[in-house]
C-alpha cells in the first residue's frame, strides 16, 4: 500500500510512520518485539494488518489552543506536536473518520465565531479543553462531547442547535448526531475527562454493532477505536477459548471481549472499575440475551480474590498499558487458574507481567494484531498455560 502524504506531518504527533508503506510498517512492528520476547523463546507469528489502514479511528480526543499574541491570536484544535504539548491547528488526517473531522473542525469554527475562551494550562484560565468524538461504525450514531474547565455556559440548547445544523451539512448522509454533552473537568491535570457530565441536547452514548453483538458506547467508557479490526482481535481472543469453559474476564470494560466468547463458554464473568462501563454492560447483555454472562464492579486484583472460589478455569487480561503488576499476578499464580489469555497494548508491560507469571504459567506465542496503523503502537495476543 502506498504512502499518504498529510500536510501536518510530521509535527503532528498522531502519526508517527506516515511516509513508510503500509506492508512495511507491519514488517517493522513485527521486528521489533524480537528483543522484547527473546528472552521466553516463543515464535512471534506475523501481525496481522489493519484492513483499512486509512480513516480507521472512530474515536477523536482532541485538545484546544492558542496560537499567536495579541490581534493574531486565535483558538487553535488539533493533535499536540510530537513529544510538547503545543498543539497543532488541524485541518487534515488521515487516520481518523471523515465524519468525525468534520464534526471537530464544525466545533472549531463555533469556538472562533462566538470567542469562546480556550484554555490555558499554565493560569487554569479560560473554558474549552478538549473535544471528544465518538462514532458508531455499524449505526452511523455519533456523540460530540465538549470538555470545559467550568460548567456554566449560556444557552447551551442554542449552541447545540446551531452546531447540529452545521454539522449535519458536512458529515454523510448515513451519519448522524445523536448528543451533544459537555463534560466538566475543572481539574489541573493531563487527564482528559472530568466525573460530572450534562447532557446538551440528545442522549449521552450511541448504539454501536459487532457482529451481531449491540453496545451502548458513552463518552468515557472503553471501546476499541478500530471497528475494522476488533473482530480480528477478538476472534484471537476467541481461538484461544476452550468450549465450555468457565471464565473470568479482568479489566472488561463494557463486557465486548466478555460478549464475543459467551457462545463459546459455560459461563463468564466481567470485573470492571468503572461504574458507567458496568451499567452499560448490562444494558448490553440485556440486549444481546446473554444469559450465561455477569458483570462486577471492583478493583481487578480485589474481586479477583474474592470470586476465586467460583472455580474458573479461564482469564481474559486485558488491562490498561502498565499491564497487571506483581499483586495480581501473584494471586492468579496461587489460584485454581488453569490458563490465561492477555491482550495487551503495550508489549514492554506485556514481557515484565510474562517474568512476574514465570513460576506458575508458560506463554506460547505472541499474535501481534496492527490496531493503530501509522504510529509505534501494538496490540498483543498470548496464551499462557500451567507450566
């Protein structure tokens, strides 16, 4: 596949291997968990592409900023440049939806229009951090989320109705708006999403498909940003499943990876911290008729210890990028766990948790699976069982 050229690249910091072809990236990405995995002696099978490798993201987290002093200045949004964080004023990229640039750059042009204050992380002035836009691959729903350093704001079913009516003018006619939310982070951090959100206009999630799967998918729940490529890498997950077994899915977020293996299994059961990912789940199981599948909110290491009585045969890991640590893989080695199935994003934390499992689990290979085409990052599939 050839390359794409972008005109922010490279400064952007989104993308960070644009002028390598596509085939070559994923020889690449394969190369380099040679050195990772070298030391537990395991074949590292070859990445499985991402098909498309353009336009695939479907969630866009973008920050606001400013450009310039004085008259010059003016409210910028885009991706941060690479390793700062001043930010790029985007008009262009090619791995996130059409749809949901469109929707960003609409968000801009109000911001401007009305002289809406950006703000600024050195003063902890001014109102619009971020904005957060999620959208459906199979429904076409899209949510629009604005993250404000404050809550008050006037008129704020006006503004929806008029951002409404100039996004529906340049996203597909197979596309929608379905909410607006504003999202309240008064918090001097690098995290994006604060904990009290309001609803503008519409509902705060979307419908979303996999497969025959339906999720209801919120501003700030977990959902794989690669429609495309998640069946690829649950059905890896899947493949790795034996018939009949009873599961323990950590770290579930809104259960998608515990609803893709339900068919395959007596029973399973998700451990999720987030609250919001939790009620969306069970909404999910409810419409999908899951009856062989639980939700619990808890902390992963704690429930863990406290459902380990239920005699699962089976875990599905698949955490943040640090990975487990030593607590709970420590507890899992001291259970009645007779194999493990990770997923990770981060192979580095991937091959500290494998040395901290050695005792009692053996890996087998890794499945490399390209979720981020154009940039360093790689998804990572392994089995380990009782050694």
């Amino acid at each position: 596949m050839a390359t794409v050229n972008c005109r922010h690249f490279p400064r952007c910091g989104g993308c960070s291997t644009l002028t390598v072809p596509y085939k070559e990236q994923c020889v690449r990405k394969n190369r380099s968990l040679e050195p990772v995995f070298s030391p537990f002696k395991i074949d590292i099978f070859p990445i499985i592409p991402s098909n498309p490798a353009f336009y695939y993201r479907h969630k866009v987290q973008l920050p606001f900023g400013i450009q310039g002093k004085g008259r010059s200045r003016k409210c910028v949004l885009g991706c941060f440049s690479g390793d700062s964080h001043d930010v790029i004023d985007q008009y262009e990229c090619i791995i996130q939806d059409r749809d949901c640039s469109a929707v960003a750059w609409c968000v801009r042009e109000w911001a401007i229009k009305n002289s809406v204050p950006v703000y600024n992380e050195t003063t902890g002035n001014g109102f619009l951090r971020h904005v957060v836009i999620r959208k459906a691959a199979a429904t076409g729903e899209i949510l629009l989320g604005l993250v404000t350093n404050g809550e008050r704001i006037d008129g704020s079913r006006r503004i929806a109705s008029m951002l409404i009516d100039s996004i529906q003018r340049k996203i597909t006619e197979e596309s929608k708006v379905v909410g607006i939310i504003q999202n309240v982070n008064m918090r001097a951090t690098n995290v994006v999403l604060g904990n009290k959100e309001i609803v503008w206009w519409g509902r705060p999630y979307l419908k979303e498909r996999l497969g025959e799967l339906k999720f209801k998918v919120e501003m700030s729940t977990f959902f794989q940003v690669n429609p495309f490529q998640t069946p690829e890498l649950y059905n890896e997950v899947l493949k790795r499943i034996e018939k009949g077994s009873t599961v323990l899915d950590l770290y579930c977020g809104i259960a998608s990876i515990t609803q893709w293996v339900a068919s395959k299994v007596e029973r399973i059961d998700g451990i999720e911290e987030n609250r919001r990912s939790v009620e969306a789940a069970k909404v999910s199981i409810g419409l999908n008729k899951l009856d062989n599948v639980r939700v619990f909110c808890g902390n992963a290491e704690a429930i863990n210890r406290r459902l380990a009585g239920r005699d699962y045969d089976t875990v599905i890991i698949d955490p943040p990028r640090k990975g487990i640590g030593r607590g709970l893989c420590r507890e899992l080695i001291n259970s009645s766990i007779r194999k493990i199935v990770y997923v990770s994003c981060n192979p580095i934390s991937l091959a500290e948790d494998l040395k901290l499992l050695a005792t009692g689990f053996k890996p087998s290979a890794i499945q490399p699976v390209d979720m981020f085409p154009h940039t360093d990052h790689i998804e990572c599939v392994t089995e380990l069982s009782r050694d």
